[in-house]
C-alpha cells in the first residue's frame, strides 16, 4: 500500500556530475523515471536496521512488539550500542548468563538496601538510569537469594494481567515497566503482586526510570560502584591480585578513569588492558581507549602525509558506514576518494589500484576490527557478511566532527558525496547518508542544513525528502537543539516539500515525544485543511491528495510505535473533528495493512485487539473498535476496509490465532443492523467463494449476534 509515484510534475532530480573516474553513481535510474514512494512503516524498519547504534532509542521507546532485535526462542533479546550485554524482554534467563556476570559483579551500598527490601518484601522497585548496570544488578539481587530461575517479563503487560505471570516458585526481572500518571499502578495492584509472590514462592524485581511517576511507592534508587571497582572486577580474574596496582598506575588507566564511563565502556577498555598484560598490545595501543588519544589519533590521520588521500577517504568512509559491511566502506570510500583528489589536484586523473589494497592493511591502519555477521536486507537477513567497526566507538564521530570543522577544503567534496549516497539504491546506504548529516548536524547545523538536508528537503523526489526526514530526526535523537524548531516552522509553512519532510520527521520521532509530536501534527492538520476542500478532505474524485496522504502517514507510526496513548486521543477527535477523523481513518487503515515482523501475515492490530481482550483492557478494545466501525461506516474507506478483513478471514483457515482474534473482534462490530448485515455478507462471500469452502468463515458466521432489525423495520 502507499507504493504512489510522485505528483505529475515531478522531474528527477538533477544529478551532479561525476568526476572522471569516479564510479557510475547508485542512484540513476531510467530516464524520466522515478523511484516509487515507500511505504512510510517500510521506511522506518530501514532507518532502524541500518542506522548507526544511536537510533536504538526509536526502538528502546516503541511500546509495541519486538522491533529492532533479534528473536531466539521463547527469548528476545536487544542489543543496544556496540558489545552491550543481551537485554532480555521477555522469556526465561539462561543461567550462565548469570554465572558470567556474578563472577564481575560488584555490590554497592544501595543493592544491599535492595536486597533487604526484596528478601523481607518478595518485591523491589529498582530507580535508576539507562547506562548504569541497573539491569545487572536486578539479576544479582536474585542470584544473592539463591534463586536459579529467571524469567524477564514484557514491560508493557497490563498490570491486572501481571500475576497470572508469576505462576511459578523462581524469580522474575521487568525491565522500564510502563508506568505514568495516565497509566498509574495503585495499591490494589501491588497488594496482588505480593499475594502472588507469597504464594508462589516467588520474588519479584522491577526496573524503572527515576523519573517514573510510582505515586509514593517505595523504591531503591541504585547506585553503580565506582568506576575503579567494576574495572577491578574485569581485570584481575584475567590478571591476578598482585599485577593489579601496576596496571592501576598507568596513565592510560588513571586517565580513563578520569572520566565517567558505563559499565559497557569499561568491560571494553578491561579487555584492553588485559591484552596489555598480557604484552599483545603496547601502552600506545592502550592509550587509544581514551578520547584524547582518539582525538590525536585522527588528527594525525587527516594532516599527515601518510596515509594517502585514498586511504584517508577510507576512513572517513568507515565513520560513515561504521559496523556496516566493509566491501561498501571500501566500494563508495573509493567514490569519495576521487572527490577529493579532484578537490587537491584538479588537473590529475585518480588512480585506483583494483587489487591493491588488504583488508588486514586497512583495518589495521583504522584502528578498526572486523566481524562477519548477517547482513540485514529487504529479503530478510543473509549470512557472512564481513563488517568492519572502529574499536573506539567515539572515532567515527570525531573523525567526520574534525573533516567538517577543521578542514573546510574537503567540504564540498565530502557534501557531494554525501548527497550521492542519498540517491544510492540500497537502504543501508540511503539510511547513512541521513545519519552522517545529522552527526555533521551535531557539529554545524548551519552548514549541514546548508549542504545536505534543505537540498534534500527541496528535491522534487520523495526519497531525498525521506532522506532530509531521517537526517532530522537522527539530529533530534542526537540531542541538537533547533531541530524541533525547524520540524514546526516547516511543518506549517508554504514549502510543500518541507511540510512533507517535517510531518514524516514528527512521525519518526513518535516514540520519543509522542505527546508533542501528535499535538503538533493535530494543529498542522487544522492549519493545512483548505477552506474550499469538501469537509473530509478529499480530491473531487474522492482520493485522498498526496498533502493529506503524508499526515496519514505519521499518525500511522505514531498509531503503531507509541499505541494506546496515541489511540485514546484520536479515538476522542473521531466522532466530532471531521478534518483529524479522514486523516486519523487512513492511518488506522494502514497500520491494519502492517504485519507483525516476526510473522509475514499476522496483522499488527490484530494481534493488538486480541492483546487488549485478553488482558480485559477494555479501553482499548473499545477504541479499536471504534475506530473499525467508523472504517466500515464511510463511503470512502468501507470497501478497503471489509477487503483487510475478508483477508484475515482467508488467513483464520490456516492460523487458528486469526480465528481466535476475530471471533471477538466480529461479533463487536456486528452491533447495528447495518454493520451486521456488513459483517455477515462478508463472511457468506468468503464462505461460499472458491472450490473449497471456508470453515473458519462459517464458524465466525455462528458467532455473530442474531441480526436485529432497526426501529420500524420489517422482521
């Protein structure tokens, strides 16, 4: 769905032209012809399986399903930012796991209150920030009671449906459980916590942010040991107690511990100081754990004469693509490579030797590492990729900071390449160019608004429009301050490309700002609707206009990442706000055209409605419905409508969780003679369709209430 070419007039955009040498660029495509608009939750799935590490908050933030990580078992783990430790979501703990982390944990003051609380009490609410071995310390506060079964709870479960999951003796971790003031857990919850606890034998530990509104529960703020501790604790396992105050007085190790690091950062720079003790590398090598070492490190590689220009566009190359396959760092490093020599030596043709270059040589000249991983693609992950990654997570960052701010003469070449990028077919690629603009955001948002993203957000193609959306919410996500002042100027302004690029940008910044976002996007819905449109917003030959079609969009991510806060405040404008409700009614379609990632046909809200009816959540349940019954009564959306459900139907014969779904969800709709006489006609239509009848359309046909003829009807 979505999949709309551009507006009539739509030309593709001009492309730069190549210097001689340079490799044929990605993004040309047939003459005259245009890449297709891409589905707007499509799009957000790439930004997040290929952006760098830091767009995990859009993940970290999503309330609904597993996105983003990886599945095994009755297991999902997330991965964080480089070589954090498996985050567990949902499923049970694997013991070595946590025999691997008691033999590195080290207490602190506040896990001993904790352990009282949790030993006395069966449960402990666990206050502390992100980045702070809070969730370690939630494991070993079970592991000191001697409890060897874990299990980790989904943080989103209703909080009347949070008992019947204690339902063995063991131990149980929740991770960011879901509360607020609009969401808040009362006394009546916690008292049937505890009765749960006491009678299952079980204990019961819950992770949440300090901010996390607990309405006077009592809570242990947690406070991580010191840095010098938790280093200890990696180190002498490997080393010994006596080698210990030797690596202690190093420089390196003073000057690390210097300055604040989480406890990921330090287990890093522990295996590298173990790999000094054990002479495999030098205190030089040592020292490049540090920043101020990262900093000389890439100062020294962009002003000195060695490495060569080739091989310096290889590393700022691989900050671009950092963790990302390493035959398209070296592939497009070349494209930049003749850019810049261009830039230098305008009159001498590059020369690329085809063969001569090693991997291992490069690699090691970056201070980098290389892996082989799957490679996330759009027909889904492929097997032994080899990636490469710098080994100090800061020099990709730096390294594009320093090109940018301290050397102006590569920017021109650096910004065409980057605009290049955008235009490349693939979505890994695509995806870094917005993520590089937005790190040069971080450093120059004048220039790099300037260069790369309003050149983007005025092209007259919808993928640069996506590029300049993404490359601003990466800035968002980045911590840059104007760019939310940028999202409204634009959103309500008479540039229509940038109204497109700031709506799609408020859409994937939802899960973060969900409330600011849907507010936004509510007033530039009202300011945008034309005084001499029909009511509902529609072109006279009642499709919605591509202006329209982008609000949709957004409030669809909003609908499917952030959920119930954004159902309830669209469910409250359906019934009375005509120009929200058309707008609202398409992004509600669509998201019911999204399948869950880990199964290709089982619908997102579906599987949402079912959730809700299961966990008695009938707030919930009751606006979806609300929203299904709306479809089915306007003429513009009723026909799409009763074909996604036509199509679940067809689906309920080979998936009994279909079935199971829209025997509650049918009979909900079938209120209303109208909608009974919807519903019961589509269900005969599929019953009877075909050679082979449909069992679960027949079984469904019982299960609706008998038909009631309106008022002053016939019988």
């Amino acid at each position: 769905m979505n999949q709309k070419e551009g507006p009539p007039d739509a030309v593709k955009p001009s492309a730069e032209a190549a210097p001689d040498g340079e490799p044929a660029k990605q993004e040309e495509t047939a003459e005259g012809q245009e890449q297709p608009r891409q589905e707007a939750w499509a799009a957000r799935r790439d930004l997040i399986a290929h952006g760098p590490d830091f767009v995990s908050t859009l993940v970290e933030r999503d309330q609904y399903g597993q996105t983003g990580g990886a599945h095994h078992g009755d297991n999902i783990f997330h991965f964080g930012g480089g070589t954090g430790t498996p985050r567990y979501v949902s499923g049970p703990i694997p013991v070595a796991d946590v025999e691997t982390l008691r033999a590195v944990f080290r207490e602190s003051p506040s896990f001993h209150k904790a352990l009282a609380r949790l030993r006395t009490d069966r449960i402990v609410f666990l206050t502390g920030g992100r980045e702070t071995g809070r969730r370690s310390a939630a494991l070993m506060l079970l592991h000191r009671l001697g409890i060897d079964r874990m299990r980790a709870l989904e943080a989103d479960t209703p909080f009347s449906a949070l008992p019947d999951q204690l339902d063995a003796s063991g131990g149980y971790v929740i991770h960011d459980l879901a509360v607020s003031r609009s969401r808040p857990l009362r006394e009546p919850h916690l008292l049937a916590l505890r009765d749960r606890l006491e009678r299952t034998d079980a204990r019961l530990v819950i992770v949440v942010e300090p901010s996390t509104a607990l309405g006077g529960i009592p809570a242990v703020r947690w406070e991580p040991p010191s840095a010098k501790d938790m280093l200890h604790s990696h180190v002498t396992p490997s080393t010994g107690e006596s080698a210990w105050a030797g690596l202690c007085g190093l420089a390196p190790v003073e000057e690390f511990l210097a300055r604040y690091h989480p406890p990921d950062a330090i287990k890093q720079f522990a295996g590298r100081l173990v790999s000094y003790h054990r002479g495999e590398i030098d205190e030089e090598d040592l020292a490049a754990s540090g920043k101020t070492a990262v900093a000389t490190q890439v100062a020294r590689w962009l002003t000195e004469e060695k490495p060569d220009l080739r091989d310096k566009a290889f590393l700022v190359s691989l900050a671009v693509f950092d963790k990302a396959p390493y035959a398209v760092t070296a592939e497009l490093g070349d494209g930049l490579f003749v850019r810049l020599q261009k830039t230098e030596e305008p009159g001498v043709l590059p020369s690329i030797p085809v063969f001569g270059s090693s991997r291992e040589d490069r690699l090691r000249l970056a201070h980098a590492e290389g892996y082989v991983t799957a490679e996330i693609t759009e027909w889904g992950p492929l097997d032994g990729k080899f990636c490469a990654s710098f080994r100090d997570e800061r020099t990709a960052r730096m390294l594009l900071e320093e090109v940018w701010n301290l050397h102006p003469s590569a920017r021109p070449a650096l910004a065409g390449w980057i605009r290049a990028l955008a235009g490349d077919r693939r979505p890994l690629v695509r995806t870094r160019a917005a993520s590089a603009a937005a790190l040069l955001a971080t450093a120059d948002l004048s220039s790099a608004m300037a260069h790369l993203i309003e050149p983007w957000a005025d092209a007259r193609d919808f993928n640069s429009w996506l590029t300049a959306a993404n490359a601003l919410t990466l800035a968002q996500l980045l911590g840059v301050p104007a760019v939310l002042p940028i999202l409204r100027a634009w959103c309500t302004g008479d540039n229509e490309s940038r109204r497109w690029t700031a709506v799609r940008a408020y859409g994937l910044l939802g899960p973060v700002l969900h409330q600011q976002v849907l507010e936004a996007l509510l007033d530039a819905i009202h300011q945008q609707a034309p005084a001499e449109s029909q009511d509902d917003g529609l072109d006279e030959d009642g499709s919605m206009p591509e202006e329209a079609r982008q609000f949709a969009d957004a409030l669809e991510l909003l609908l499917l990442a952030v959920r119930e806060p954004v159902l309830s405040r669209l469910a409250e404008r359906l019934p009375t706000d005509r120009v929200v409700r058309t707008h609202a009614l398409l992004a509600f379609l669509q998201a019911c055209e999204q399948s869950k990632e880990d199964d290709s046909d089982r619908s997102f809200v579906l599987d949402w409605y079912a959730r809700a009816v299961a966990a008695e959540d009938t707030a919930t349940a009751r606006h979806l419905t609300l929203f299904w019954k709306a479809l089915l009564a306007d003429r513009t959306y009723n026909v799409p409508a009763l074909a996604v459900l036509r199509r679940w139907v067809f689906a309920a014969d080979h998936d009994p969780e279909f079935e199971s779904a829209l025997s509650a969800l049918l009979p909900a709709l079938a209120t209303t003679p109208t909608d009974h006489r919807r519903v019961s006609h589509m269900l005969r239509m599929v019953r009877d369709s075909g050679r082979t009848p449909s069992p679960a359309a027949d079984r469904l046909l019982k299960r609706l209430p008998l038909d009631r003829p309106a008022q002053g009807g016939r019988p």
